[in-house]
C-alpha cells in the first residue's frame, strides 16, 4: 500500500506519516521577545529564573536601530529586543496592541532554502526570504516565516559551524551581574513546548497551517489538562516536527463556567499570540525550590487537590518517586497515565498583561503520544471521555453517536501512531473492520459544529488512505 499526500486537500492531516523529502526542523533555536526595554526585561528573567547574559547588540556594537540581549540557561536561549530610536513603528505597533511578549520563535533546520520554498508554496506568507549572515565565527542562513497572529518563525540554518556567542553580529555582554553568581541556579535545560492562544475557532486553521506549510503533524497529548480544568475549559491541538522535537499546542478558548482564561490572554493580548513557554528540568523539586528563592512567583494549588491526587495515586499503575508532601509545600502539579507521569507548574504572568507565563516541567516517562498507541486503556478512556462530551453537547441520535464513537476512534489512531506502525493500523481498522469506511460516517462528523481536532480528519482520511 502506498500513501500519497493529498495536495488538493486544505487540511493535510496525514502528512504525518511521511517524512519530508529534504530539510528538517532540528529544534527550537531561541525565542524573541519584543519589549519596551529590553535591558530590565533580560534582568529580571536572569534574576528570577536562573538565566545568565550571553551575548548582546546595541549601539555600543554598530546595531543603531534594535537592542538585543540574549540570555541563556544550559540549552534555552531568550533574546529580548528593543527600539532604540522614536518612531519604530514596526515594534511600536506591536508594543501598544500586545504588551511586552513574544515576537518570534526561531527553529534551526536544515536546509532553510527548501523549507522555505514548500512554506511559500502551500500558502505561508514570508516576511523575509533566506539571507546569509556572517562574521569572524561563521556562516548562517536565515528566513522569517508569519504564523499566528503577529508572530513569527525564523528558520537558522548553520551553513558552517557556528563558532560565535550566539548568531552573527553579536558581542559579548556589556556587564555581567556580581549577583547572579550568588544566586541558586535555575536547573531548567531545555525548551519543552510553546502554546499559542488563538481566538475562538482558529484553532483547526492553525493546526492546519503546520501541518501544510510546514509538514508538522498532531502530535497527542494530555499536557497542561491541570490548569485548564482548573481555570475554564479550553481546545487544544499538539502540532510537532517530524522527529517530535518541537512540540506547540495551539489552543482556543471554550465555553466554560468562567470566562476561559485562553480568552482572557485573547482580550489582553490583542488576539493571537504565545501564551506560555513551558522548560524541562530533570528537578522540578530543586528547581523550584531555588527559582521560589529568587523570587519568582508561581501559581498556587489548592490542599484539596493533593487529597485528591494522593486518593488517585493509590490506584495508579505509576509510581510517583518524588515526595507528594513537598511536592504540595511547593505547589507542584502532578499528570500521570498508566506508563508515566510529569510534574508541572506555572509561573504568575511574566509582564503587567495576564498574557505571557512560564512553565517548569519534568517528565517522567510520560510522553503520550506513543502511550496512547500502546496502552488501548488509555486511550479507549480518553476517547469516551471526549465522545461524551460531544454527544452531551449535540444530542446526537443512537445511530449518530455510534458513529462518533467510530470517528472519535479513528481520529485518535489516525493522529496517534508513531511512524512505521500506520500501515498496521490501516490493516486492523480498515481490512480487519473494527471501523467503518461508509462516507456518510465521513459527512455525520463533518457537518459537527464543533471544531474539534476530532471532527476535522475523518474527510480528508479517505484520499489519503485511498479507501
Ligand atoms: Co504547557
């Protein structure tokens, strides 16, 4: 059996599966941040959560327009830019609609030339085609591609080994602060994931611009599910590299008992933009402990929610090794499933605006994507669990949400499997006939009102798996 990618389709879900012909998105580079002033944004994420100057641009380097200082944790990188003259309108613009925020989200790839000419033709928009910049400590290649909202994309592409501080035309800083030192370290290693906000129902486009423009696939996840039950209901999509090594959920608010908080960061941010940038540590505990002594603030949890876990837990598969007492003292949040576990929490919004937060996290062998394929418990729960929902929500008829259920199943498979188990999948869905092909299935789940990642895939399966 062959697959062929759908080019027709504006919803190329199943490009998943296929590796892309040339280039690849190797990992997040660093993210950009457009503040008002760049010097005392950079300090207080140095102060607060254990970052340390790295490289810098400004006046004193021949850079007369923007300031940029870059700042560094193991393998994070943050540049925080400003204007340094009146009348930037560009980053005035943005200042004045979002606040201080994030601008842009910098990938490195391989072969930027390549990607870029795919992007532009399945319908990016390029603000900058790729251009070569140099200096003394090597050669790059970069291009800026727009995603949602006002942000942006740029593509690095290391044309020789780059020996410099950071990228080209970058100095060492002007200063380094005596107090950092002194200070508990951060321990946070590298960027895990990075959520968009969108407004309300243009989550499914912007999943959809992923994977077409850049050949991401969904990638499954029950991430961050805590502080959304928490706070308000929310829709989320995980697209991700084909190495899985780039993970951004796309979210958009639903309707909940309280004003959703996805629509909070809408209204404050002025539509689209980063809600947060969650950074793996392999100690939560530690971490936390120190970034609470610097100062940081973080949201809190309930005592409640610790009895409930540790009722929880007592009937889990899993094994949390970290103490549940100081995880509670520290307010760290727990997710497990049968095969793993991760320890999360959020930081207090990182500006004035209740836009921008962090989060710390750490795994522990919880990476759902493949558990949902391996673990049918799992992901039989989270199938009913969503199909309830729907059915609650439409009042389907017997027949109608029978049908559902089969589209829901489908849909958690399709988007599920990691590469090479597809082909068996197909076998024991479609030959061995646990599922059931008949278009009108296809046309029940499309015409659902809502815009869920359930609904979306059903139609365009079909020219994709020739069936
Ligand atoms: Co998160």
């Amino acid at each position: 059996m062959r697959f062929v990618e759908n080019h027709n389709s504006t919803q190329c879900v199943c490009n998943i599966f296929f590796q892309p012909e040339r280039g690849r998105f190797v990992r997040f580079h660093h993210v950009t941040f457009w503040v008002g002033n760049a010097k005392q944004a950079a300090t207080f994420y140095c102060d607060k959560m254990g970052f340390e100057p790295l490289a810098y641009k400004g006046l004193e380097t021949g850079s007369r327009e923007v300031v940029s200082h870059v700042i560094k944790q193991d393998k994070i990188l943050f540049a925080f830019e400003s204007a340094l003259n009146p009348g930037n309108e560009e980053i005035g613009e943005h200042l004045k609609k979002h606040g201080d925020g994030v601008k842009d989200i910098a990938f490195q790839v391989e072969d930027c030339d390549f990607l870029v000419q795919k992007a532009k033709e399945r319908g990016a928009t390029i603000v900058r085609e790729p251009w070569v910049e140099e200096d003394g400590h090597g050669r790059v290649k970069i291009a800026v591609v727009q995603t949602y909202g006002d942000t942006t994309h740029t593509f690095i592409e290391y044309l020789v080994p780059y020996k410099g501080l950071f990228l080209p035309g970058y100095k060492e800083p002007l200063f380094k602060d005596p107090l950092l030192p002194k200070l508990p370290p951060g321990c946070l290693s590298f960027i895990d994931h990075i959520v968009g906000n969108q407004p309300d129902d243009n989550m499914v486009p912007v999943a959809d611009w992923y994977q077409k423009c850049l050949l991401f696939h969904r990638f499954w996840s029950v991430d961050d599910k805590q502080i959304h039950t928490q706070y308000s209901a929310l829709r989320s999509i995980v697209v991700t590299n084909y190495e899985e090594t780039i993970k951004m959920p796309i979210n958009e608010p639903a309707v909940g008992k309280k004003k959703s908080q996805i629509q909070e960061y809408v209204d404050y941010n002025g539509g689209a933009g980063v809600q947060h940038i969650a950074l793996n540590t392999s100690n939560i505990i530690q971490t936390i402990v120190n970034l609470r002594a610097r100062g940081m603030e973080f949201l809190s949890a309930p005592d409640s929610y610790y009895n409930t876990l540790r009722e929880k837990l007592k009937t889990a598969k899993i094994k949390v090794k970290e103490d549940i007492n100081k995880l509670q003292e520290l307010k760290i949040l727990v997710d497990f499933d049968d095969k793993g576990y991760l320890l999360q929490i959020f930081t207090k919004p990182m500006q004035d605006r209740p836009t921008l937060f962090l989060e710390v996290i750490q795994r522990n062998n919880h990476f759902v994507s493949l558990a949902a394929v391996q673990s049918p418990a799992i992901y039989k729960s989270q199938a009913l669990a969503r199909f309830r929902g729907a059915s609650a929500h439409q009042g389907m008829n017997g027949r109608g949400t029978g049908l559902w259920v089969k589209a829901l199943d489908f849909r958690f498979l399709c988007l599920s499997p990691p590469p090479g188990t597809l082909q068996t999948f197909i076998h024991k869905t479609f030959i061995k006939g646990h599922f059931s092909t008949r278009p009108h299935f296809a046309k029940s789940a499309a015409r659902h009102p809502i815009h869920s990642p359930e609904v979306q895939p059903m139609t365009n399966c079909y020219g994709h798996f020739g069936v």
